[in-house]
C-alpha cells in the first residue's frame, strides 16, 4: 500500500517525508547513524510552524514546519 500524508495550514503544505528527511539530517548531523533509529514521533504543531519529535525516547528536538 502507498501512502502520502501531508501537513495542510494557512495556505501552507508539507508532505511528512520532507520532514522526516530534516530530522534525519538532524540525527546524523549529532554523530548518529540512520539505521539506529528504532522509533520517531512527530508531532506537527501548525499553529506554532513547528514541529517537534523524539527518536528512541531520548533524543528530541524541534524543527520547522515550513520551509
């Protein structure tokens, strides 16, 4: 199954990959690999341009939701 889900505001779109790469880019940038990465939980708060996550329960941090 394919899936797409996207992040609609203020005349604003941003697909969730785009934003799962950011934080990608982010983990790596801290000295750590991609396939260490167990869990990721994103939560988009439009309201704010922010969004904000957490990998495996220890490392978070917030990026922005629109670029």
């Amino acid at each position: 199954m394919k899936t797409a889900f996207y992040v609609e505001s203020y005349g604003r779109q941003v697909e969730e990959k785009a934003l799962i790469a950011k934080i990608k880019e982010i983990w790596v940038a801290e000295g750590n690999k991609i396939k260490d990465i167990k869990d990721l939980n994103i939560y988009a708060k439009p309201e704010d341009d922010a969004c904000y996550y957490t990998i495996n329960g220890d490392f978070s941090g917030h990026i922005k939701l629109y670029e």
